[in-house]
C-alpha cells in the first residue's frame, strides 16, 4: 500500500469506528489522523476528514512543505456596499449607516479554510448531506467569499447527497439536477461538488444503523484528493 493509500484508509477506519462502531486492529491505531478524527465525533466527521484530504494532496500529491498551509475557521468580515447606501430611502437611516460603515460588519466562514503563505485559497463547506434549500444559503456565502477575498472556487464536500440528479451516483462526470442548476445559474461563482457517499440520501435510512450503513470507499477519497491538489497546484514550488 504506497503512502497516500495507507492515510486514506486511516480515515476510512476512522469512519467505520464513529458511524457503524467497528473496532478492529486499524481502529486501535495511534496514528494522530485517526485519533483527532475519533476525539472529534460524527458532528465533526466530514470537516476532519476533508482536512486531512487537503493535507494529502499539498505533501503527499504535491509534495509541498506542510508548514505553508494553515487550515482555520477564522471570521471574514464583510462591510457595507455604496450601492446598498444609495438605496436606503429613509435619510436618517441613510446617515446612520454612513456615519457607522466601518461598525457595520458581518463576519462569516466556512468550515475548512485553506490557506497557503497566509493567503485563503480554498473555503469548503462540509455537510453530512445536503439538499437545495441548504444549497441556496451556501451558494450566498460562496458570493460572500469572492466578494470579500476575490476566490471564485467554492467546494462542498458532503457524505450524501438529496440533491436529485446524479450527485449520489459518483460517476467520474456528474451532469447535477434540474434545481441545482436552477440555483447555480444565478450565482457567478464555481461551486465544486464532492459526494463521498453512493446513493440518496433517505431521511428514513439513517446510515449509522447497521442496516443503511454505507461503505467510505478509496476511489472516492483518491478522486477528492486529486480535485483538491489540481487546485492547489497553482501554489506549488
């Protein structure tokens, strides 16, 4: 098993241990991987595990020095726009946010934050699944980013998908769902869709029991992986 396999199938047991409770010999591993995954627990599963995907693929696919990336969920403040000023009607509500602009601040973040040299370059949602009324709010926030930090990639990266379409599918191309695109068409930004999962999500099969349970493969990490190191290449030395 060559290196990035042998992590990848670290994080596989990982999710075996937290969502069918297998414990085996891998399971007992030390490794600090697996460890933070488990000490962390289900609410936290996909943020860690798409973590350690983008360390793979900036030292082990890329082979970059790990001390230049930094991953964080620091708050990214944003102001207020002139337009949003001039279409204020009520002319001392008008002069209240002009006197306070710099006070008038809302701070958001994604759940995964890459940054290389100081610099964000990859802000990634992370959900355990994910249907189109959620997928409006996060296609706002990815407006937010390139507004705030001129980024126009935007990932997600959930365990299933209810999207409709072909996203649960995993094929190697994915043609998405009609209200997807709906969505999408209105938002000038490239949101990237990672489904780890085969299958639709079903609110009545819940994958923690036994039953539902559904299996984290290696060709799906593998292919997450190489969609992150192909845009974090650009950054490489």
């Amino acid at each position: 098993m060559d290196p990035v396999e042998k992590k990848l199938k670290i994080l596989i047991n990982a999710y075996n241990k937290l969502v069918k409770g297998i414990d085996d010999a891998a399971s007992m591993s030390e490794d600090r991987a697996y460890g933070g995954i488990i000490r962390a627990g289900k609410g936290k599963l996909v943020e860690k595990v798409t973590s350690h995907l983008v360390q793979i693929a900036w030292t082990d696919i890329l082979d970059q020095d790990p001390s230049r990336m930094e991953i964080n969920k620091k708050k990214i403040p944003i102001g207020i726009k002139d337009d949003y000023i001039q279409r204020i009607s009520n002319p001392k509500v008008k002069a209240y946010v002009i006197s306070n602009r710099d006070k008038l601040v809302y701070k958001f973040g994604t759940d995964v934050q890459v940054y290389i040299d100081g610099r964000l370059v990859l802000p990634i949602e992370c959900k355990s699944y994910t249907e189109n009324a959620m997928l409006k709010r996060i296609l706002f926030d990815a407006k937010l980013m390139k507004e705030a930090r001129g980024i126009n990639t935007y990932y997600l990266v959930q365990l299933e998908s209810q999207l409709g379409g072909d996203y649960s599918e995993l094929n190697d191309i994915s043609y998405g769902s009609p209200a997807t695109h709906a969505l999408l068409s209105h938002v000038d930004v490239e949101l990237k869709i990672i489904t780890l999962l085969k299958g639709e999500r079903k609110v009545d099969r819940p994958i923690h029991k036994p039953e539902f349970f559904k299996e984290l493969k290696m060709n799906e990490l593998k292919k997450a992986v190489n969609l992150f190191a192909n845009d974090l290449k650009r950054y490489a030395r």
